[in-house]
C-alpha cells in the first residue's frame, strides 16, 4: 500500500475527529492564521503576482507552475547540453532526456510504471546531482534511436 492511499483511508476513517480538530485549531490560532495569510498577501503583492497563480517551492516563488517547469527543464539542460546529441538541434522545445544505455528504468525505482517522466525526471536528476549516462537528444533522435535499436537513423 503506496504511503497516499494509508493516508487517505486514514483519513476517511477519522474524518469526523479530523475536521473537528482542523475547526479547533484555527479557532484558536485565528491571529496566527491571519498573520501568515497577511504574510503571503503582502510577499505576492510586493512581486505583482496577485491576480497570477504563484507557485512556491523550496522558499522560492515563481509566478506560474509553468515558469516553474521551464526553469527547472532550462536547469537540467544546461547542465547536460542545449544540444540534441546526433543531429545538434538547439530549440530547448525539441529537446529531450536521453538515457543512454537505456537505463531509464534504474533512475525511477520504486515509481508506479518504473520510470520517471518530465519534471518528475528533472527533479530527480538535480537532486542527485546530475547522475551520468544521459544526454540531450531532440524527439527525433530520441524516438529514433529506440526504434532502430539504439543508433539514431541518422546515423545508419
Ligand atoms: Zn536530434
Ligand atoms: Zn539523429
């Protein structure tokens, strides 16, 4: 059982006692919620995101989920090459995490269909300190290279 579903059956089972403590708590803690939303309110409003959805993470604001993603895709990929491996193509949109061995698998151990994907991936490979065996491929050369066993058509 995944560490989500026990909380989730923990929650329905003791719905009732939780709400009532979630309703306590902020009975008696009305300032302190007040303050941190007062907080939020003036940080977000000093960065002029008010009428944006902000994401924050690690102490960090972005101003959209989005800005998030591509910030942290640009991190990891300059890092490994703004560069497609094979055919050299630079267009950040285009490109791609290649496992080069076709490890894929080793770095998501323990996910649900054994692989990471996206910004799961690019998460997971930042916070292991950029591990090697991979390289920048373009979609092309990535789906390529798996279907032609390996070598990019390009090159065969
Ligand atoms: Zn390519
Ligand atoms: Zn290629």
């Amino acid at each position: 059982m995944t560490r989500k579903k026990r909380q989730q059956l923990y929650y329905q089972k003791h719905k009732e006692k939780m709400c009532h403590y979630a309703r306590e708590w902020a009975k008696n803690n009305k300032d302190k919620r007040h303050i941190a939303r007062k907080k939020r309110y003036l940080k977000l409003k000093e960065l002029g995101l008010l009428k944006t959805r902000p994401y924050i993470v690690g102490g960090k604001i972005y101003p959209t989920k989005k800005s998030y993603n591509s910030d942290i895709k640009k991190q990891v990929f300059s890092h490994y090459g703004i560069k497609c491996f094979c055919c050299g193509e630079n267009n950040l949109s285009f490109l791609n995490i290649d496992h080069i061995n076709d490890n894929g698998r080793e770095h998501g151990t323990g996910k649900k269909n054994g692989k990471y994907k996206g910004v799961a991936l690019y998460r997971f490979l930042i916070k292991n300190n950029y591990p090697t065996g991979i390289q920048t491929a373009c979609f092309n050369c990535n789906m390529g290279r798996r279907i032609n066993g390996g070598i990019c058509p390009h090159k065969t």
